[in-house]
C-alpha cells in the first residue's frame, strides 16, 4: 500500500514513473454525539482510500485532519477552519502533489457539509484552470452512498453520527464507540440562520445510532471501495471533450 508519508524519496521517485494517481483523504474535527469520536469523518476517508489502495495502484496522501464545520461549531470539540484556509491548504497540497509528477488527484471527504464540500469544490475548479495536466474529483463519502449503499441503511435521513457513521466505526475502530446517543434529528428553521446553534441540535446526531451494526459498517465500507474504485478508473481515463 503506497501511503505517501511512509515512503523514501527513491521510492516515491521510482513510483511515481508509473504512479500517477493519488487520494488526499479529508475530514473534520467535529461532534459525532455523544458515542463517537470527533476524528470519525477522518477516520472514514483515510481507511477507505486505504482499502482502496490495497486493491487498485495508488497512492495515499496524508489527510488533512480540519474542515469547515458549520452545524456543529457550537459543540464541545469541533474545531473549524474558515472556507478561504480551507481552500489555501487543499491548493497548496495539490500544487504539491502536481510538481512531484501527480496527475490525477481525487480529493475524498469524510466531512460531507455543504459549506465545507464548497470550498473543496471552488478550490479544485481553480486548479482544474491553473494545472493544464490535472485530473481531479471532489467528493464526499455520502456522494458515494446516495447508490452504493441501498439497502443497507433502514434510517431515513440518516446522516450524521447515527446508523451509517456509528456502523462504520463499529467495523473500522470498534474500541472508540462508547454506547449509543438517543435517536436525534435536528430542527434548524429553513433559510433562516441561527446563532445558537446547539439549541436546534442538542445531541449533535441526525439519524438512530442505535440500529447500527459492525456487519452493516462491513458492507458499506465494502460497497464504497468498489464505488470510489470504479471512481478512479473512470477519472484515470476521462478524456475532456473537445469543443467545436
């Protein structure tokens, strides 16, 4: 498994003459609730591009551990950064990455916000006009289950912290899983932004924590390596449409 912060430089030079495609793994420091540890969305996005990697060649960056944490800012332990370092780190990493010879690079969130998958996506689409050679996609792991995991998940809108994200570290880090939080969705006013975040979501969960099971993190995981693999042979070959 070619993990990019485990390799010497004669390695990562010989590799990377046939090597070409990297995942930068992203996440959040942020609440899960009350049961789950505030690394979880790393923790997701790394041990599925290194599952990845042990099935198809590529290589596995370091993760970039802080994202754009909005919902949950107000929560004990989340820690957020703003859209514009955000997007600053993310650039200066892939400009990274190019110089060393990378071409395809696929940026993998475990955060799923819709403010922090923004600023990955705007900071991607400068680069896509900046790196003449690059190929890049900007997802998060929920934009892989929306079909690789049907089936699975009896919740609906389960989303944060609750049967998805509880199985999962039930199958990838079991020993960090303390209980079951109680069944939570939160109740933001649409449109309308609020300032005391937390007394619209007390719990910090979106979905029921307690139908979670290490088998139904087995499967999904399963199911997502075959989607995000799928993934990177499709971006390996894109060929960008020529206009006319």
């Amino acid at each position: 498994m070619p993990l990019l912060e485990n390799v010497t430089m004669t390695d990562f030079e010989e590799g990377r003459k046939s090597l070409r495609t990297v995942i930068l793994p992203c996440g959040s420091v942020e609440e899960h609730g009350s049961h789950l540890p505030l690394g979880t969305d790393t923790f997701h996005a790394v041990a599925l591009a290194r599952e990845v990697a042990e099935r198809i060649p590529v290589w596995v960056a370091p993760p970039v551990f802080y994202g754009l944490c909005r919902s949950g800012s107000e929560h004990p332990g989340t820690i957020s950064v703003r859209a514009k370092s955000l997007q600053a780190l993310i650039q200066d990493i892939i400009r990274g990455l190019y110089s060393q010879g990378m071409r395809q690079v696929i940026v993998l969130s475990g955060h799923a916000g819709g403010t922090h998958m923004a600023a990955l996506l705007n900071a991607a689409e400068e680069l896509l006009a900046e790196l003449p050679c690059l190929k890049i996609a900007v997802l998060s792991v929920l934009d892989l289950g929306e079909t690789a995991w049907e089936g699975i998940i009896e919740t609906a809108d389960d989303a944060h912290a609750g049967e998805m994200e509880t199985s999962l570290m039930l199958y990838l880090n079991p020993q960090l899983v303390h209980g079951r939080a109680p069944t939570e969705h939160p109740t933001f006013p649409r449109h309308i932004l609020v300032r005391n975040k937390r007394s619209f979501w007390p719990g910090g969960v979106s979905g029921n924590p307690k139908a979670a099971s290490l088998e139904k993190g087995k499967a999904l995981m399963s199911r997502s390596v075959d989607a995000l693999t799928a993934l990177i042979h499709q971006l390996e070959n894109w060929t960008e449409p020529q206009q006319s």
